[in-house]
C-alpha cells in the first residue's frame, strides 16, 4: 500500500492591506491616471516571464488555463513560497493608478507592494480582481505583485493591467547596444558582453534573444545564457530597456555554435534497463553483464526513509547493503548505476522533502555517497507528477544539482500517451524550459497506456510526439530534439496485458539507433527471464524468451 507521508499545513492568513502609498505633507489633490496599460508582458504572451520575477524560481508560463491569449502565469505554491511574482515600472507622483487582473485558484492576491491588495478564494474558473492605490508625493515607481497562499495549491493569473501614465511622460526610447561579442562558451552555454546604451531616464535592463525569442534579461552589461544544445549555432542579440518600458532598437547580432559535447547532450548515450534489489529475485549483477555486454543499470528506487532522508526502497540504508553491493559488482566489471528516485508508490522524496533545496540536498546525500555521473527522476501518480507544485520542486532541485556538480547529468522519466506527452508530461516539459533546468534526458514509459497489439508503432509515436513538443517548447530542430529523448519500455507483458516481444523490442532499439535518441532502459532486468503464460509478475516476463534476452538487445542500443 502507498504510504504517503502528511505535511502540516501552514495557517491560513488572509491578508487584506488596505491603506494606501503614504503621501509626503500637504499637497495637491492626486492627478486622474489615463487609461493606458504601463505593464510589460502583462498577459504573458512572450512565453517567457520577464520582466515579471518570481520568488524561489516557482513561476512559469503557461498555454493552459488560460483567459484571454494563449499565455498565463504559473505559481507553484510550496509550504514555504507563496510563488509571489512582481514587477516594477515607472509611475508619477501623486497620481492615482487602477491595478486589474484574472486570477484562477486557491487564495490568490494582487496588489503593489506598501499599499492596497485585494484578494480571493477564486474557484476553477478565472475572476478578475481590481484595486487602487495612490502614489506618494515623491513616488516614480511603483512594485506590482500576484502570488498564491502556502500550501494552497498552485494558482493561474493572466491579463494584468496597471492603468495609468508612466513615469515623467517619458517616450524616449535608450540607444541601441552595441560592440555585442560573444567572450566563451561550452558545450551548454554562451557568454556574451556588449557596451551600454544611453538614455534619457536612465537604462534598466538589457534583454537578451536567441533569433526572435527573449531568453534571458539582466541589468548589466555581460550575460551568460545556458541550458543550451551542443554542436548547435545559437544567433543573439541584445535590446535595452529604460523604466517606462521603453526598448530600444536590436544590437548587432553574434552567431556562436557552441562546443561538443563530452558526454553529455547529443553526445550522452545509455543503455540502463532497470535492476531492482527488493523484488523479483534479483539477479547477480556481474552474471547478467557477462552474459550480454550491458554496462549501465537503471537502480530502482530511491525514496525517502522520513525526514527527506534518503534510502533504498524507503527501508534499506543508503551505504553498506545489498545495493550498494550490486553497485560495487557493477563497477568492478567496467559500468556503472543511474539510481532512480520515485516510481510508481512508497514515500518519494519528491512529495515529501519540504522545498526544493531540501530536495537537492537529499539528491546530493546520494550523488556524493556513490560520486555519481547521472541520476533519474521517474515522476509518476498524483503525488508528484499530476502535482504542478511537485513538478516545479522536482525541476528546481534537479536544476540545482546539475549546477553544483559538473558533468552530472539529469534524467526525468514519465508515462506517456501513445501520441506522446499527456497534459501534465507537456507540463513538465513546459516547467524544465521555464525554470531552466537543462535536463538531458526526457524519457518516456510507452506501456500500461492502453496501446494495444501495436507496441512498436504505438511507441514510436509517443516518442514522436515527445520530440515535437521538444521542438516547440525549447526551439530545437529534430536532431536536437531526438538527443534528449529516452524510451524506457516493459519487457513481455504489461500490466494491461500489452505483449512487447523480444523482436518488437528488437525493433524499438533500431530505431532508437537510426534516430541517435539517448537512453534506452526497460522494466525489469528481474523480469527477463521465461515463463510463457506465468503473468505479470516480478521475476519473470510472462512469455517465451530467452534468459537476458532483452537486456542483451538493449546492450546494442548505441545511440
């Protein structure tokens, strides 16, 4: 029985602030704004977040739900972030401003920051909330912010508008940079730098494009943009922005391809089928090795023994046991482990590690107990996958440790449709890009998806439909996008009964080869071993093959 760990959950506070911007001395009666919207992005249909900024990296674009375009914001609300998002423009002083937004879910404000907010329990569908606030004497800017409530789920907002002049009138726009240079690069980033523009007001922010696309925006003049593909030709560009929202025209444009890889991105391959310690009469490592030339298992599962606390099975101690003999077995003969973290039940690390940061340092409690080279985040049923706010925590911890720890490379596996990615697998794909976790890896379950007899068709069009939405949501062309692709199949029978035979496997793994995809795993080494017409069942595949057979196949699997 899953057994899933309660988290007590904050108190609720309803906040209402309700007095207005303080007003230095006895002055004139405040000015009428004029309708005019001086929020940047203010439905968010750049598809990225700038200039808007978001508490612990818990914000994210969106195309559903949406109420009006085709883009929203995201909060993935934690126990300890409220996902607050804000941005700050140019206002005049003494002038009165009307603040409006539609928002969607559990307790969620709008306000400016020192002043009026307004609030609401809003339902499933979006509610438009409004308020208004008057400036000080002195005033020239003014801090806008939408955010949830902990632990009250994640919440949409979109179509805000802060109606009024900008600050001082200002309609000039900076000069355009110039001297744009790119100083370095890697495999997964670039480096740029570029003289500062002149403006009336004063620039701040310089706003960085791949082609037509914002990427990144900064207040200096030097930037380094990441999570970007090896061997790959990236043209950027650079335009400034004043306080009034002003922007100036394109820089001068710099094509830089960036380095190959050294095992990583199109260059990381893996054969990992999944080896499980605590089920199905584990097999010797070294025994199954020699007999079919495998060299990486997928060790199956990590999760959390209470207190974000990592463990074998949830039970088995992280050092010292059968795990980590297998994995010394593995080592001895020439490979190496991939362990995964989550799966299908049990307390998972994912769900119940407090935030993102106790997540990754549960990840790093492992990486460092085995000085590992990648690791798998198989993110699965409600409590994670279909969890937006566990997704954004997962990513973000990944994230951090694929930062701290050169050369590590990250995994996510999830199921699947047969057409590929599901609302939340697009969602998950969506949330990597937006929070910029630079995952290697994304890797589909195609079984126990209702597939049918068509295990080889059904499965290359999930991956298809992986690899466009790769293509779409990160802007990568097909051989890209193929290079992050990862299939991890079910040998024999399926829970739902769907039958992937050792030639229908035979098949999946050439065309895994002929399209240069990057991992190709299956469930389970346990299980590949005969016993036509034995089930589904833990140490065996329930048809006729021969012992290892599918792990001797996906042994070819070279990418």
């Amino acid at each position: 029985m899953r057994h899933i760990l309660g988290r007590p959950r904050r108190r609720l506070l309803a906040l209402l602030g309700t007095a207005a911007l303080a007003l230095g001395g006895a002055i004139a009666l405040p000015g009428t704004a004029q309708a005019a919207n001086i929020l940047t992005n203010p439905g968010f249909e750049s598809g990225g977040l700038s200039p808007w900024t978001c508490t612990g990296n818990l914000g994210s674009v969106v195309s559903s739900p949406v109420h009006g375009g085709s883009k929203a914001l995201q909060g993935a609300v934690s126990d300890s972030d409220n996902a607050q998002c804000s941005q700050t423009v140019a206002v005049q002083p003494n002038t009165t401003y009307t603040l409006q937004g539609w928002v969607r879910g559990s307790y969620v404000y709008l306000g400016v920051n020192g002043g009026a907010s307004t609030w609401t329990t809003s339902p499933s569908a979006y509610s438009r909330l409004s308020v208004s606030f008057t400036t000080g004497a002195s005033q020239t800017s003014a801090t806008i912010y939408v955010h949830g409530w902990y632990a009250q789920g994640t919440y949409y907002a979109d179509d805000i508008s802060l109606d009024g002049p900008g600050g001082g009138g200002d309609t000039q726009a900076p000069t355009a940079p110039s001297g744009l240079a790119s100083t370095g690069k890697t495999s997964s980033s670039v480096s740029l730098q570029w003289n500062a523009s002149s403006d009336n007001a004063g620039v701040t922010a310089y706003d960085i494009y791949s082609g037509s696309s914002q990427v990144l925006s900064v207040s200096g003049t030097s930037a380094t943009v990441s999570g970007l593909s090896p061997s790959t030709s990236y043209t950027f560009s650079v335009k400034a922005r004043d306080a009034a929202g002003n922007t100036s025209a394109a820089s001068n444009s710099v094509s830089v391809t960036t380095n190959a890889g050294s095992g990583g991105g199109t260059s990381f391959k893996q054969a990992a089928p999944y080896l499980y310690e605590g089920w199905g009469d584990p097999p010797s490592p070294s025994t199954v090795m020699s007999a079919t030339g495998v060299k990486w298992f997928t060790m199956a599962f990590m999760l959390d023994s209470g207190g974000c606390t990592p463990a074998w099975d949830g039970s088995r101690s992280l050092t010292g046991g059968v795990d980590q003999t297998a994995i010394n077995q593995i080592r001895s003969a020439g490979g190496d482990v991939v362990p995964s973290f989550g799966g299908w039940q049990g307390s998972k690390l994912g769900a119940n590690c407090s935030s993102a940061g106790a997540l990754s340092g549960a990840l790093q409690k492992v990486i460092d107990a085995y000085s590992l080279k990648a690791i798998d985040m198989d993110i699965e049923n409600t409590d994670e996958f279909e969890n937006e706010a566990v997704q954004a925590k997962i990513l973000t911890a990944l994230k951090t440790v694929k930062a701290n720890n050169p050369g590590l490379k990250t995994i996510v596996t999830f199921g699947t449709s047969t057409t590929g990615p599901t609302y939340y697998g697009n969602r998950l794909i969506e949330q990597a890009q937006s929070l910029g976790a630079n995952l290697d890896v994304f890797t589909i379950m195609p079984f126990d998806f209702g597939g049918g007899s068509d295990m080889y068709g059904n499965t290359v069009n999930a991956a298809e439909g992986l690899k466009a939405k790769l293509k779409s949501t990160f802007g990568w062309d097909d051989a890209t996008a193929y290079s992050h692709i990862g299939i991890s199949g079910m040998n024999g029978l399926s829970d739902q009964q769907e039958n992937t035979t050792p030639g229908v496997w035979t098949q999946i793994r050439d065309w895994a080869n002929s399209h240069h995809i990057a991992r190709l795993a299956f469930w389970a080494v346990n299980r590949d071993r005969p016993c036509a017409g034995g089930g589904v069942v833990s140490n065996c595949s329930g048809i006729s093959q021969n012992t290892w057979q599918f792990t001797s196949i996906t042994a070819g699997f070279t990418g």
